[in-house]
C-alpha cells in the first residue's frame, strides 16, 4: 500500500480549484506533514477528509491504482463512501461530518436518509394548492419570487425554478444532519424562513437637490415676476418646499415591503409587483416650488397688477386723447 504516492498526488490535486471562481484549499506545513506521517494510506484519506478535501480524496481515489488498498471495500471505508458509483447528495460532499442520533458520522454512511439529486423535484405531481403551499414557504423564505431573479408559475412546479429553489432548503436539511426520517426539509424550510435571506435592490438613495442651483432659479423667478431679487428666507421657503415634494416623488418610486405571502396571494410574488400609482398622486417638485411662490407673494404679486392696470388705463386714456381731432 503506497501512502507516499497518495498523499503525493492529494497535494498536487489541491493547487487546481475544483470549480471557476473558487481557491485552492490551503494546507499548513503542520497539515502536510500530518498526511505524510499516517500510517497507513486509509488513515491519510480519512485525516484529508476532515481538512475539507473529500471531493479531491474522490478524485485521487478514483485514478489511484486498486494497489494502494487491500481490496475495494477497504478504499471506500478510508474515504467514507463508495467511490466506484459515488451518491450525489444535494449541496454537499458525500464526506460532510453530521451529528446523526447522537453519532459523529457522514452523510454518506447514511445514504438512503439523505436528499440526493432528484428528491428536489417529488413535488411535480402534488396538486396545485400543494404546490402553492410550498412556493409560499419558499417566498418567505427569500428562495423564490422575482425580487430574487426566481420568477415563477403560482401552482406549477418548475424544476428549473422551484426545484432549484428547494435544492437551497435540501442543502441546509443536509448540513443540519436532519434527513427524510426527519422530515428535514420542513425544518430547514422553517430555519429559512425565521432567518431569511437578505434580499440585495439596487436602490439610489435620495440626494437633495443642490441649494445653489435652486436658489438661481428661485432669483430668475422672482426677477421675472416680481422685478426684485428674492429675500434669502424666501430662497429658504422655495428650496424647502420643493425638497420636500421631491422627497415624496423619491419614496413613491421605492419598492414597498410586501406582506408575508400566502397561497392565496402568489400572484404578487411570481412576477415584479409594482402598486398602482393613481395619476392625482403624480408629484412635480416644480409646480410646488410656483405654488408656494404664489403663495408667499400673492399680496406684492396683486399690488403689482393693481398698478400695472392703473398703468394701462392711464395709457389708453393718454391714447384715447392723444387721437381726438384738434
């Protein structure tokens, strides 16, 4: 049995990530050393286990010659499964250390317990008030709906959808150690939703709108309309008051926390739920920032057409006159 060349080929393995984006497993010195020091090379692949490396143990297993072991049921105890026709569990390793009855173990000792690839997708046949049941545990839970790019059919199972969505509950039943005797998935469906996932909006904050422009639009206006430049508390009246408006125009474009779904209400749920917005609540900063400006200066703005219309009268009368005969 050569551990030497195991353990050799173990450490060549671990340099390549096993999938795009993620690192390679680190050893320290210590570490290495504990691998070259086992005893044997079924004491090396169970200590290479424990460090994180049972998909790599897998691998090597798999291209080390029949040799390195006293026959094949003595390979598959070292790494805790069968290597030859390895079981695909839902979201882990064969190797993951679980806490089962009280025992220290592996999923893959207790194959039969645990979800495998395929028990995601038992729900396709359930009727459709199943289905909408569970698709609204997973809402709640934050594994399904739009807002998490898992758009859905409200009372349809979907594998590519809802199946992948109960992939994430399978994977969590999995890592608790609570398999199919203990209706594990309902568990960690629960843990879900006590404990649900952050749901990331890409959403600006609201920025106030810069003092400095307003004011110059505030001073233009008043120039326009009043011939005089605007006091400064009157610059303040006009900015806040468009502020203001504008603020609300921002919290009306905020996506609203909806209520915890039920089956009844999927339908808000599967796709982008956008509330009605009734035209009379459409807000203009601008037209609020003139609505307040007449309001501050209806008494000047009135003294003025006063005048403007004693001004004109004066003018007709002066013209009315001034086109008389001699």
């Amino acid at each position: 049995m050569d551990k030497q060349t195991f353990v050799d080929n173990l450490l060549e393995w671990i340099k390549t990530p096993l999938r795009p984006g993620e690192s390679a497993p680190y050893l320290s010195q210590e570490q290495v050393d504990a691998l070259y020091s086992a005893t044997t090379t079924e004491e090396a692949a169970q200590f290479a286990i424990t460090l994180g490396l049972g998909e790599y143990v897998t691998i090597v297993g798999k291209g080390t010659p029949v040799e390195y072991f006293d026959d094949d049921e003595a390979f598959r105890q070292a790494v805790g499964l069968s290597i030859a026709e390895p079981t695909k569990f839902i979201g882990v390793d064969p190797a993951q250390p679980i806490v089962y009855q009280g025992q220290q173990t592996t999923i893959g000792a207790i194959p039969n317990n645990f979800y495998q690839v395929g028990d995601n997708n038992v729900f396709v046949d359930m009727t459709p008030n199943q289905i909408r049941s569970i698709q609204a545990d997973l809402v709640n839970a934050g594994l399904l709906g739009k807002r998490v790019n898992r758009a859905f059919r409200p009372g349809f199972w979907d594998p590519e959808v809802d199946g992948e969505a109960m992939k994430d509950v399978m994977t969590l039943a999995n890592i608790m150690g609570t398999g199919k005797a203990e209706q594990g998935w309902k568990q960690a469906l629960k843990n879900y939703i006590a404990n649900p996932l952050p749901s990331y909006q890409n959403i600006q904050p609201y920025l106030s709108p810069n003092y400095d422009s307003i004011a110059q639009d505030v001073k233009g206006l008043f120039r326009q309309r009043l011939g005089r430049d605007p006091k400064p508390y009157e610059v303040g009246l006009l900015y806040d008051a468009y502020d203001s408006s504008a603020r609300k125009a921002y919290s009306m474009t905020v996506p609203q926390q909806l209520p915890d779904a039920t089956p009844v209400t999927l339908e808000m749920y599967s796709t982008e739920f956008e509330p009605q917005m009734d035209v009379g609540e459409q807000i203009d900063p601008g037209a609020e920032l003139l609505s307040t400006f007449d309001t501050i200066t209806q008494k000047e703005q009135e003294a003025l057409q006063a005048g403007e219309d004693v001004q004109n009268s004066r003018l007709r009368i002066i013209n009315n006159i001034a086109r008389r005969p001699r």
